[in-house]
C-alpha cells in the first residue's frame, strides 16, 4: 500500500489525495495469481503478486473469471 502512493493501479484514482485521512483506507490488495488457484499446495506470495486496486476495480476483476487488471486498465485509459 505505501508504495502504491494512494493510487488505484487499474483507473489510477488518487483516493490519498482527494480523502487524506481515509483514501488508503478504500484501497485493497488483490493477488494477480488466484489463491483458488493454488487450492491444496501452500504457496508464498511475492510482493509481485500483488496489485493494490480501488474497491471498484477489484469487483470488476473478479466479476468475469481470467480478467486482468491490465484489461480493465486498459479500459479505463479509452474513457479517460
């Protein structure tokens, strides 16, 4: 999260900036690599695995299986 600078990585929101108190606090952390994917083996996860997303984001990731955080990036840099 601190080196996310308070910024969604998909629609790049700045939530520390416009809520200086609370921002960081919408952000959440999602593994790039399913964790349900790794069901019965325990695996380490890496700092690369992880993508720090706005709560939007992260629902639209997990709401059609195999989508991408790059994917939905992309998206919202056509609507910008």
């Amino acid at each position: 999260l601190q080196q996310s600078d308070g910024r969604c990585e998909c629609c790049r929101a700045d939530l520390r900036g416009r809520f200086p108190d609370i921002g960081e606090g919408a952000l959440e952390i999602h593994h790039r690599q399913a964790l349900s994917k790794t069901e019965g083996t325990r695996t380490l996860t890496s700092l690369d695995d992880l993508a720090v997303l706005c709560a939007t984001c992260h629902r639209l990731v997990h709401r059609v299986p195999n989508l991408s955080i790059d994917v939905v990036a992309a998206r919202w840099a056509v609507s910008s």
